[in-house]
C-alpha cells in the first residue's frame, strides 16, 4: 500500500474491521523488517570476522590494517592527543598526509568509545558493517519518505545501492567507500533546495557535505558531479517547473557552499599543498578502468559469480565495480523505456552512461583487449583533482543509478498493477514483475566475504615494550619493513593507537620531482638489501660502505630498535643483520631486536 511522508494514508479498500491493526502500527512493522533484513545481510556478508575475532579480510588485509590505523588515529584526535590532518607515527621522518590518505575521521572520531574499550580492529568490524547497514537504512528512509513513497519498491532499491556487486567487492577493505548513508541525505538536501527555505536548507547542505568529506571526498564529488548531470538533463526536460525554482536553489546552493568552505578551506589546503601532498595518484592506479565486459558478467562476491567469471576484468578483488550482469542491465533499460517521460529516470539514465563511459579508463577494453573507442578518461586523467580519481570506480557511481530506476521501476510497476480492475490479469502482472526482478537479482545476490587468521600481535606491541626504545620520538624499524605486502607492523601500531611510531608504513606519498604518488615510503640503501634478502633467501657479501648506509639509514629514521617478530624466516633475517649491523641482536620477549643505541660505532 502507497505510504507518502507527510501525505494523508488512503485506503483504496473497505473500511477497516475492528481486529486489524492501524495503519500506523502496519507501516512501522514494515519499516522495521526493513531494517532487519539489511541488518541480517550486513552481518551475512561479514559473519566470518564476527565469528573468529582474531581473522581479518583475505582479499585485502593491507587496506584493513591501514583502516585500524587510521580508527587509531581518530581515537587520539578525539582525545585531545593527535594532530587531525598530519601524522609522524608512520613513514618516519616524514610523515603522512592523512587528507591524502582517506584518514575517515567522520567515523573514527564516533567510534572512539568502541576503538578504546575493544581496539581498532573491533571499531574496524563496526565501521564495515555498521557502514553496510546505515547506508541501506538511508537510503530506504529517504525513497520512502521523500522520493517515492512507496515501501516496497524504498526497500528493493536500497538493498540494491547497499549490496550490489560494486559494494560487497569493496567491503574487501574500503569501508570508507561502502559507508554511503550520506548519498541519500546529499541528494535530498540538494533537492529541498528548490524550496523557500534556502538559508536553512544551504546550511543543512552544507553540514552534510562537511561530514561526507571527512568520510571519503572521491564519494562527495562523484556525488556531486551526478547531481550536476542530473539537474541540467532533468531541469531542462521540465524547463517551466525548473523556471519557477532556480533562484531559491541558486541561493541555497551557494549557501551550502559558503558553509562547507568555512570548515573544509584548511583541510583542502593541507590536502594540497600540506606536508607530503602529492601531484596525482601513481601512475598504474590511474589506469584503472572497468573492461566492458565486465558490465555484463558476474562478481566472484556474487551468488552465482566465481573467480572465473571474474578473472581479468577487474584490476582486484576490490575493485570489481562494474559487475552487474546481463539480466540486471536489460531489466534497467526496460526500466528506463517505460519511465521515458520521466525527467527523473532520463536524467537518472544520462547520468548512468556518463559514469560508465568514465569508469573504462584511458583505454577501453574488451576483455583485456583494447578496443580502439575513444575514452573519454583519457582527456582527464591528468586533470588536478581528476589525476587523483581511480577511474573503475566511476562504475561503483552506477550502483545507485541502478538502484534508484530498479526502485522507480517497482513503485511504478505497483501504481500499473493497482489500475488493473481484473484481480487474475493485476495478479498476473505482479507475477510477471516478480520473476523479472529475481532472474536480474538472484544471480549478483551478496556472499559472504572471504577471511582468514591474521598473525599474532606480538607481546613485544601488546605488553607496551616498545615504548622503552621509542623516547624522544625514535621509530620502530619491523623487518621485514612495512609496506603493501607486509602490513602487519601497521596494524600492530593501530593496536597502540597509532603511539607506536613506524619507519616505511603503507600510504600514498610524494616520490621524485613530479610528485606522484607511491605506496610506501622512499627507498633507502637498507631497503634495497632487504628486498634483495627477501628475493634471493641469501645474505650478500657486505663492504664497509654498505654498513656505514645501513647505520645512516637508521639515523635518518631515528630509529630506537630494529625489530624481527616471529616469522617462518626469522633465521634468515637475523643472519641478514647481524652482517649489516656487525652484532648479534638480543631477545626481548618474543622478539628479536637490536638497540640501536647499543650498535657499535
């Protein structure tokens, strides 16, 4: 039954007999299944880090470590006891830019109570599902209190934008990215503009503009940038309604801007031109683009997806943005067929291809294969602001396009069905509407992510042992040294709260004069040997030049110890530095250290 907002509740049948419920009862029984249906979705997709505390994510345990540092982080920003924009506890000397780095301080800052009473990699757990379940809430909330009004098609619709194929492959460690219960608020904030009210909606606006920009930036200007689209496409296809609104908008809007500049001017700044700010994103990360086949084919995440229907189409199994397969898409054509003199779905339906033709990159594929189509990314993507935007995930800006024509689809489907005066043809028609939904649903229907045992943190970490070898600011240097591939010392120094500071990290970071961005911090002379330890399983013949480097590279971190937990390699690597530092080191606890004040020389 249609149920609008603030709109009169209409019975289209006989009166209501004694026994039943009030409306009022029925519609808020709804809204709470609902809610317990994406709540138990949630909690299916990420069950496996809910039953074994001790597992992380297995497709990506390197974001997840870089997150519960960051939720570290935010937890000593929120006591008083960190800078919010800049930190030193990784990348020593240097630091890292943490607006360069998706430092999510919208929600590390409200998880506080829990990253302190559980640690990071609880508040980690939260953030990921409590993402999923609030960005399914919001938009449920916002399609059927203002958009469409009706339940049933708010509650399709939603559960699609939180759990499409694009948000369950980036739950594989970007909860930043799935945490999108602001889109709906930001698309009806900026559509309330149109009303008198412009001083109160701008500023409403603009805090929430505010809050997204603390949780992710890439999601607040893909948002922003199809809400433009949107505007002009379906302003101009009703041109007299837009005539009769444009200057209370105009005015909102630029109070909106007003209010998001006055906070956000400083972090931008920092963001730009702040310590260790980089010019653009690493070259290979702005080649990302979405195949074209991969549009049509199935998540390895999804209910009948795999590894091979996958493979090659994507860049990783976090990136798997544009799956929707060939069910779903036609559906959504049909969709936008039928909703053709809607200047909603029309302007819905631009601002879809828009973002798909920007997700395939600079060069469009076809499984694997350059096609030879023109891109439109590739006039782009050294654009500022644009050189610092993954392209494939222009194709994760679809999944609420999708969602929002599968959710005007239904509710137009239910008024169709409501017109039909035969009960057989109306049920017929529903029945019809039905399977056409399962066939293009049940195939891209979420599994649950995969995980597995993450190592032990050290006794040398949890005991506080570390803080004996840190005085005065000096670094702890894990061998093997931290990066993408080695990301337990990160999430080790997350479990102090960040207080642990760290030599080399995972993080983007100005490299070379151009300053692009890299992954890890610069290469010393002792990276260059570890990494040659690490590949040939051999300790080089050293000369005195190669022990004097490695001494200068341990005072340009400032080191305080150098540390070896324990690993299958740890013989390896402590044969590797007692011939780079000229003496054995010493066991302390469940490591192996050397004091870098007890080094000779």
């Amino acid at each position: 039954m249609p149920v609008g907002g603030s709109r009169v509740i209409r019975e289209t049948s006989a009166p209501l007999v004694a026994h039943r419920q009030p409306l009022w009862k029925r519609a808020r029984a709804r809204d709470l299944a609902a809610v317990a249906s994406y709540v138990l979705a949630a909690f299916w997709v990420t069950y496996r880090i809910w039953l074994h505390p001790t597992w992380g994510l297995a497709a990506n345990r390197a974001d997840q470590a870089f997150f519960e540092w960051m939720l570290g982080h935010g937890a000593l920003v929120a006591t008083g006891q960190a800078s919010p924009f800049v930190s030193g506890q990784m990348n020593a000397p240097l630091g890292i830019n943490l607006m360069a780095n998706t430092s999510v301080l919208g929600i590390s800052i409200p998880l506080t109570p829990v990253t302190l009473l559980f640690g990071p990699h609880a508040a980690f757990n939260v953030f990921l599902t409590g993402g999923l379940i609030l960005t399914a809430v919001s938009w449920y909330l916002v399609l059927s209190r203002y958009l469409l009004h009706r339940r049933l098609a708010a509650w399709i619709g939603a559960g699609f934008c939180a759990f499409a194929p694009g948000m369950i492959s980036q739950a594989n460690g970007h909860p930043n990215l799935v945490s999108q219960f602001l889109v709906p608020v930001l698309i009806w904030r900026t559509l309330e503009l149109r009303k008198a009210r412009f001083v109160v909606n701008g500023v409403l606006l603009g805090l929430v503009i505010i809050w997204q920009a603390f949780i992710n930036l890439e999601i607040l200007f893909m948002t922003a940038v199809g809400l433009v689209i949107f505007l002009i496409v379906a302003g101009a296809v009703r041109w007299r309604e837009t005539r009769a609104t444009w200057r209370p908008f105009l005015f909102g809007g630029l109070v909106a801007g007003g209010v998001a500049l006055a906070a956000l001017w400083y972090p931008i700044a920092i963001l730009l031109n702040g310590p260790q700010s980089y010019s653009g994103l690493p070259l290979e990360v702005r080649d990302y683009g979405a195949d074209l086949a991969a549009y049509v084919a199935l998540s390895r995440e999804s209910l009948l997806g795999s590894m091979a229907t996958a493979r090659d189409l994507a860049q990783n199994a976090a990136e798997e943005n544009s799956f929707f397969g060939w069910p779903l898409l036609a559906l959504t054509l049909v969709v936008v067929v039928a909703l053709r003199r809607s200047a909603a779905a029309i302007g819905l339906f631009v601002v879809g291809v828009v973002f798909a033709y920007l997700s395939l990159g600079p060069v469009v594929r076809l499984h694997g294969e350059p096609t030879g189509i023109p891109s439109m990314w590739a006039s782009l993507h050294e654009v500022p602001v644009l050189s610092s935007a993954v392209p494939t995930r222009w194709a994760l800006a679809v999944t609420p396009v999708v969602g929002l024509l599968l959710a005007m689809g239904v509710a137009a489907a239910q008024r169709h069905a409501e017109t039909i005066t035969a009960p057989a043809r109306a049920n017929a028609f529903r029945a019809v509407a039905a399977a056409a939904l399962l066939v293009a649903l049940v195939p891209i229907a979420p599994t649950a992510l995969p995980a597995t045992k993450l190592t032990n943190t050290p006794d040398f970490v949890t005991d506080g042992t570390w803080a004996r070898y840190t005085a005065g600011g000096r670094s702890i240097v894990f061998v093997p040294m931290p990066n993408s591939g080695i990301n337990d010392p990160i999430r080790w120094s997350g479990a102090t709260l960040t207080r642990m500071p760290l030599a080399g990290g995972y993080f983007l970071a100005p490299v070379g004069p151009d300053r692009i961005a890299s992954f890890t911090s610069e290469f010393r002379p002792t990276n260059y040997f570890l990494r040659y330890v690490a590949r040939s399983k051999k300790v080089p013949a050293l000369s005195p030049e190669s022990r004097a480097n490695a001494r200068g590279d341990l005072a340009y971190w400032n080191a305080g110890a150098v540390v070896i937990p324990q690993r299958r390699d740890t013989e390896l690597w402590k044969k590797a530095l007692t011939s780079l530092y000229g003496a054995p080191p010493e066991r302390v606890g469940d490591v192996w250290l050397w004091d870098v004040a007890k080094l000779p020389g």
